[in-house]
C-alpha cells in the first residue's frame, strides 16, 4: 500500500514547483499548490530501474528496447483499448516539442490554428511562436463542466480557414474528460474541414469517479490521415523530470514527415532514463496508479466541501480526470492581478492564475491537488486567509 500522506521534503531540491516560487515570486515563506507535477514519491519499480541503472556506473548512448514498445503497446491496450503497433510510435523530449515538430511539420507559417479557451497555455506560445496565427474557440460552461461550442469552432474555422486545431484530452484546466459522442462530432467537423488534429492526451490515465478515457486515435480511422496523438507516462507516474514522450502516428506519410522534421532539427536522440522510466511505470506502476486515482477523487471531494461550507462564492469546477481543478473568484469582484496579488501577499498561497489560460480564465485560479491531504488543507486555510479582512 502506498503511502500518499506522506510529506516530503522538496525545498532545496531545484523543484520548479517548490523552489521556482522564489524566483518567481521573491517570497520563501508560499505553499505551492500550482505547477502540475505531484507531491508524491514515483513507483518503486521505477526508482529500482534508474537505481540499478546508475550502479552500473555506464552512460552510453543507447538503443531503443523492443522490451519499452511491448510495454507501451500493452499499457494503450490495457488501459485504453487503444490498438497502436511498434512503427506507429515515435520518441520524443516531450508532449510540448513533440506540438512544435508537429506544428512545424503540418503547418505553414501564417496558418490559423485553433485552440479552446481556457486551455493549457502552452499551446498559445508554441502557436505564436512558430508564426502561425492563433485562434481561440471559447469552452461553454455548462452543468459544471466545460463543453464544446461547435457553432463557434465551425464559424471560425470557416472565416479563419483554419488548418488545424489543438486538442487537450483530458482537459486542462477543466478536467473535463471529453465524451465518445462528443470527440464523434469533432472529428466530422474536422473531416468536414479538413482540418489536423494535435490532440495532447498526456491526462489519459487520470480518470476520476468512473470516468472513461476516450482517445481520438479510435473515433474514426479516416482521421488517421490528418492527425497524431502525443501521450507519456511522466504525467500519471511522477516522472516529468525524466523528458520522454510518445507520439501516436497511424499514417505513414504523416509519421515519415514527422521523424525527418526530428532529424533536421537533431532531436531524435531521447534521454536513456526516459527510456528506462518509460518502461518501468507501464510494467509495475498499475497497483501504484490503482491506489492513487482515489487518493485524488478524496482531495477532489475535500475541495469541494471546503469551498461549499466555507467560500460558497467561490464557483468549482468538479474535474472528471487530472489533478486540477478550476476556481471561480469573479465573485469578489476583483481584477487578475489584485487577485493574484490576495493569494501571495495575504495567504500566502501559489495557484496558477487562471488568466493565464486565456481571456476566458478572468478571475479564475488553477489548483493542483495532487499532494498530500496535510498540504491542501493548510492550503485551503490559506486560501481562505487570502480574502479575510
């Protein structure tokens, strides 16, 4: 049995999420409850594999194992009734690299690229920066949960001639876990359209309160020909620091496009304790992960009494999948930056500022709840202390 109450020392360890916050916010004294990695120690099995590793004392270049694509191709079918084969998988650094290479492959600079607001805001600044021309489709808040405006998504893409969307499945920072039905009706339009699909799936094993995955990779086979799944491991297992990602090509041509665009920018070369971490979270962390999700749903379930008894102003969005969940402060009458300004100065707490999503995350906060139960709630007290006279 693993041990999620346990609280861990992470000050003084070069954590972005612990140590970051000086730099960031020129304080020392804030309980971070921002940055999406968990509080939690990894898998034994996959601290045992990049222990015996190291001991060995050999950092060489090394050769991809047909040993990490057995586990990847066993863990997808397993855990997702995704069918992928061995030459349908490409390696990367990462889900955002792996976006930039796709966004480079696919695209042309100037094209329209369509995104969700709010959305992971990343995938604003690849766009940018890669030259191409962003677009946002606002999510409709509806039932508590984030849907899809497809009246909107399909004006835009019409007056905008967009070219492609990027798709966030689980989404961050909702949690909503997109439907069969609904990823039905995006791939039609897509289709319609014509437009690719990057669809970020790194949430997929994430699955809160009996909620299903689905991936775009099975909705239509026709949409195999226009767009590629990323995904990893590092995001259900703790591993972010490790730099290893998949990317899920079903077309030829497009996988053939993708890996030269790799080899032009020599980013083919992956991080042999990615490899090995890879491999070990898919081939001993199911028991870890099983005894995790509802550790979550508790933390999830603590917020939302916390804020219904003591904040009611304050809107949650309960999340379907992640550890994240979403918080709406435009109750209190406040602007971004004096909101962001309560939670420093006065609780001395860190979220992620919610207008950082998009415009749509006005007066919004991003709480990560991955962390033991002894941290939210002095978290929550913080939270609470931040709007008290």
């Amino acid at each position: 049995m693993v041990e999620f109450d346990q609280q861990i020392t992470r000050k003084n360890t070069h954590s972005v999420k612990w140590d970051g916050i000086t730099e960031t916010y020129h304080a020392s004294d804030l309980l971070p409850l921002w940055v999406a990695d968990m509080d939690f120690l990894s898998p034994k099995g996959v601290t045992q594999a990049l222990s015996s590793y190291v001991q060995n004392g050999l950092f060489g270049y090394s050769t991809i194992s047909n040993e990490l694509y057995n586990s990847i191709i066993q863990w997808e079918k397993e855990q997702h009734q995704v069918t992928i084969k061995k030459e349908e998988i490409v390696f990367s650094s990462g889900v955002l690299s792996s976006l930039a290479v796709g966004i480079q492959t696919f695209t042309e600079i100037g094209d329209s690229i369509m995104i969700h607001d709010p959305v992971y805001p990343p995938f604003s600044s690849i766009v940018e920066n890669n030259q191409r021309k962003l677009v946002r489709s606002s999510l409709i808040e509806k039932n508590n949960h984030f849907e899809m405006d497809f009246a909107d998504m399909e004006q835009k893409i019409q007056q905008h001639n967009i070219k492609a969307l990027i798709l966030c499945n689980p989404h961050n920072p909702g949690g909503r876990v997109w439907s069969k039905a609904e990823l039905t009706q995006l791939a039609d339009l897509c289709l319609n359209y014509q437009v690719f699909i990057f669809s970020d799936e790194i949430h997929q094993d994430l699955m809160l309160f009996g909620n299903q995955f689905t991936s775009m990779l099975t909705i239509n086979p026709k949409l195999h020909d226009q767009m590629i799944a990323f995904t990893s491991a590092t995001k259900t297992f703790n591993l972010a620091a490790i730099k290893h990602s998949m990317v899920f090509i079903k077309n030829k041509k497009l996988k053939a496009a993708f890996t030269q665009r790799l080899l032009t920018n020599q980013q083919q070369e992956i991080n042999t304790f990615g490899l090995i971490g890879t491999q070990a979270a898919y081939e001993t962390g199911e028991t870890w992960l099983s005894e995790l999700l509802p550790y979550l749903e508790e933390n999830v379930s603590l917020v939302c009494s916390f804020f219904q008894e003591e904040m009611p102003d304050v809107r949650v969005m309960k999340p379907e999948g992640t550890y994240l969940m979403w918080l709406d402060f435009s109750a209190y009458e406040t602007n971004d930056q004096e909101l962001q300004d309560c939670f420093i100065k006065k609780g001395k707490v860190v979220l992620n500022p919610g207008i950082s999503f998009g415009p749509a995350g006005h007066c919004h906060m991003r709480l990560n709840v991955a962390c033991p139960k002894a941290t939210l709630l002095e978290g929550l007290k913080r939270i609470k202390q931040s709007f008290e006279k």
